[in-house]
C-alpha cells in the first residue's frame, strides 16, 4: 500500500478529488490537517471524501450571493447568525460538508455566541448555499443532515431545495423569504454585478427589496 502525505495533494482551482473507504478518523485528521484557514472544501459521505478547489469566478458569485441574502434579512427585519463555511458533520451518521456560505434563520436565537457546533446538539442551518456543481456527496451530506433549505447556483441559474419528509424537492419559493421571486431575482443582479461592480449592484437590490416590501 502507498500513502500520500495531503502535501504531496494538488488540486487545481475548478477541480475535484474524490477519495474511497476513509475512516471517519482519518476525515477528523484531514480536517485537522488542512485547518480552517483554507481555500478548498470538503464533503464526506459514509466513507467518500470529496475535496474541490473553486475557482475565483466562483468565489465572487458566493460572495455577492450571501450579500444578497443578508439584504433580504435586514431588509424583511429577520433575526439571523451567519457561520459561512463552516464544517458541518455528524460522526453517528458519517456525513460532513462544507457550504459556500450557510445561515440560521429561524434557530437563529440558539446560536448567538456558539464558536463551535455540535450537530448532535445544535440544530443544522436553515439555509446552506452551494455555488457551482454540487455532487451527490454534497448532496447526500445535506440531505442527511437535514438542512431545511438549500440552495445551489450553477450557470447563472438557481435552484432551491426544500427538505420534505426526509428527501429534496425543487421549489419555485424559498421558505425563508416567502413568495419573493428569488429564483428569478437572485441570477439577475449577481449577473448584474459583473458589469455595473459589487456596491452599485447590492445597492439597487436594496431598493427593489424595499419596493417589494412596499408593494406588498
């Protein structure tokens, strides 16, 4: 048998390693290992550890995407703790993964002041957000720790998973944010903002946000 050191591991920016038969020991070293100071992000799946680098491309869109929602937030005056990507994980059901960016809305209060989460505890976010291909590792990992809501951005489109008995199904609406049209709306100004820039873009989706609020 030969074994690699995760130094020798090079993955380039817009690709995927995926690794088979790791312990659930040796996915708490790698995370130990790589620290939280990284670029790269992993997803584990009853023995499969996926490990993808994004791209700048896609780093950008998950930024303007969380701005986006915490616009929403304040803007619809919803409480709300944001743990960005946080290494989410349950060693009793051998799943973890890591969003692009992940928030906890109606638990929010329960959260207030935790550095660290223990999912045996804690309850999983309400929303996760995932930026580019999300693989059925991810998939599974979210799905099986019950995120209520996810949602993922791929090709200028998104789609929005809501968890009902146990399982995803696409919706049309997000349950956080009611019968706003974030499918439509969420695509538009984050393509907006390639060519008008960040502050004018998240500036223009506050106005329109409070129209709605007004409209309704």
């Amino acid at each position: 048998m030969v074994t690699l050191q995760l130094r020798q591991l090079s993955v380039p920016p817009g690709h995927r390693v995926i690794l088979h038969d790791v312990s659930w020991q040796e996915f708490e070293a790698i995370l130990e290992e790589l620290g939280d100071h990284r670029a790269s992000r992993l997803a584990y799946s009853q023995g499969t550890l996926e490990m993808r680098m994004p791209l700048p491309k896609h780093e950008k869109a998950k930024v303007i995407i969380g701005d986006l929602v915490k616009i929403l937030l304040e803007e619809l005056e919803i409480d709300c703790e944001t743990f960005g990507s946080t290494t989410f994980k349950r060693e009793d059901m051998a799943f973890g993964v890591e969003p692009d960016d992940s928030f906890y809305i109606q638990n929010h209060a329960q959260m207030i002041g935790k550095e660290r989460i223990d999912l045996t505890i804690d309850p999983p976010p309400d929303l996760a957000i995932e930026v580019d291909v999300t693989s059925k590792t991810q998939l599974d990992a979210y799905q099986a720790l019950r995120v209520p809501e996810l949602w993922r951005y791929e090709d200028s489109k998104l789609q929005i998973n809501i968890l009902q008995d146990g399982k995803y199904i696409e919706s049309e609406i997000s349950s956080t944010f009611g019968n706003l049209p974030i499918v439509e709306v969420i695509p538009r100004f984050v393509e907006q903002s390639q060519t008008l820039g960040r502050s004018p873009t998240l500036r223009a989706f506050r106005q329109w946000v409070r129209k709605q609020i007004i409209q309704t």
